[in-house]
C-alpha cells in the first residue's frame, strides 16, 4: 500500500499548482487590461468654471444675463461676439445678481482644455485649444422642485458650444443607464420615446436609429466632465462610469473569466501554504 503523502507534501503541491495557475491568469489579464487601456485612452480635461456674466473668448465678447422667453419664464440671454440665443431656466433666487452664482447647480460655464500627463495639451505655436461651453439642466418636463428633483436619470443637459468661428452650436444629453436585463447602456429619452411609439400601435425603428434628438452623454468625455458643473454636488458621486477594464465594452473585452480565476487560485495558493506549515506542528501522540 502507498503511503499517504504528509501534509507538508500535499500543501506544497497545491501551493505550487495555484501559484502558477494565479501566474498565468494574472499575466492574461494584465495583458486585457492593457489592451483596453490602448485601445479606449482616458480623456481628461483641464475645467475651470467661470462664473462672471461678462468675459471675452476666442477674442468674442461673452455676455450671459438675465431675461425672459416667449413664455414668460425665467430665461437667460446668452450673446457670443454678434450671436445671441435666450433659453429657459430655473429661476435663480436672486436675479440680476453679480455674478452666476444664484445658478449652481443648474447653470454653468464652463472652459475645457485637454490634458496629458498631466499638463494642458499645446499646438506647435504653444497655445492651448480651449473649449467653451454653457451646460443648463433641466428636468424634461417635470416640476423641477418635486417630481424633476428626483428624477435623476431623466435629467436633460443642454449644452451650448461657442465655438472659436463664433457660432454658438446647441446639443441636448443625457447621462446613460444599463438595461437590468441585457445589460446594454441606452438613454431614457429613446427608452421612454420607443415606449410611447409601442403604446400608440406603432413600430419603433431599430435600436440604431434614434429617434429623439438627445445624444447619449459619452463616458470620458468632455460633455460628461462638463455636465457635472450643473447637477447639484450632491449628486456627482453617482455618476461613475459603467464600462471600465472589468466589464469591458462592446469593442473591448474587459478582465472576463481571468479576474475570478486569479483570485480564486491567489486563495488555493494560500490554502496550500496553510497546509504545508500545518506539517511543522508538533504533534502529541499518546
């Protein structure tokens, strides 16, 4: 009969199986890791939010004050070099104040300029491209003060660019949410567009045609690091990115089955260790 192999033995044997096995899993994803970091670079961005009403850009006068819409409501007048534009907003607390302070959080202005390793990115002339934006939330429809308070995920981002040729270009947001079920990220807006269709007897078109005007607010984006000067601070901690090296994406393979395996065999390798100094214990025999 063959003798039972000793607890030092048996413990080394697993800790050299699991060490090798967290070896090679953990290199396959390093390596996944890297590839998505490759291929989907982080965007990042020098913001600073400005909060006078008077300023110059791209040698353009900038003008934001008080005013009203065709409709009587709280607006405000935003006129870029000989351009002009009034929108709806919340009312401010205090109007024709000094500066956008009674705005936070709804209103913001906001100048980006991109980053890399860690310093502002220039052209062969040593300027750095600036970008200049208004963000204005506003709550698609709802009371602002109750239903559109809580109703973060339906939240609306209007943003207006003013662009260095002196046009002001408008654009309508919105953050993403997963779909519980497939796991896709979709944007309320067509989510709740699409509903209305299917309730009225009507076929949506396909899922890769839109059919309202908002965008999706794209993650590591300039318009996502903007947004987040209009949502009050309360909130910002809740907007993460959804698709990290983990996941993945839809272009990207993230971790996948190589994260739980490194964990599972870093944890057989310390089982097998516990083992095999489990054979130095002295034992008492009787």
């Amino acid at each position: 009969m063959d003798p039972v192999p000793s607890p030092k033995t048996i413990g080394l044997l697993i800790a050299a199986v699991c060490s090798a096995v967290a070896l090679g899993s953990g290199y396959a994803m390093a390596r996944r890791v890297g590839n998505y970091n490759l291929r989907n670079p982080p965007q990042l961005f020098d913001c600073r939010q400005i909060e006078d009403r008077d300023f110059t850009f791209a040698g353009r006068p900038v003008r934001l004050e008080d005013a009203a819409d065709e409709h009587g409501r709280s607006a405000v007048r935003l006129t870029y070099g000989d351009r002009s534009v009034t929108f709806a907003v919340h009312p401010p607390v205090i109007k024709n104040f000094g500066d956008l302070g009674p705005y936070a959080d709804w209103l913001a202005v906001v100048e980006l300029s991109p980053l890399e390793l860690g310093r502002i990115v220039t052209d062969e002339h040593g300027v750095a491209p600036r970008r200049l934006a208004v963000i204005n939330r506003n709550t698609a429809g709802f009371d602002p003060d109750t239903w559109g308070s809580v109703r973060v995920k339906d939240w609306l981002f209007d943003i207006y660019e003013l662009t260095p040729a002196g046009d002001i270009d408008r654009s309508t947001h919105q953050f993403q949410t997963r779909n519980r079920v497939s796991g896709a990220m979709e944007t309320p807006a067509e989510v709740e567009a699409r509903r209305e269709l299917e309730k009225a007897g009507r076929a949506p078109p396909p899922p890769d045609q839109a059919i309202t005007d908002v965008r999706p607010i794209a993650e590591r984006s300039w318009q996502w690091q903007a947004a987040l000067f209009a949502v009050p601070r309360g909130q910002v901690s809740r907007y993460r990115f959804r698709t990290d090296a983990v996941a993945g994406n839809l272009t990207t393979e993230g971790m996948g089955w190589t994260l739980p395996l490194t964990g599972f065999s870093m944890m057989g390798a310390l089982v097998g260790m516990g083992v095999f100094l489990s054979g130095f214990v002295a034992r008492r025999t009787v």
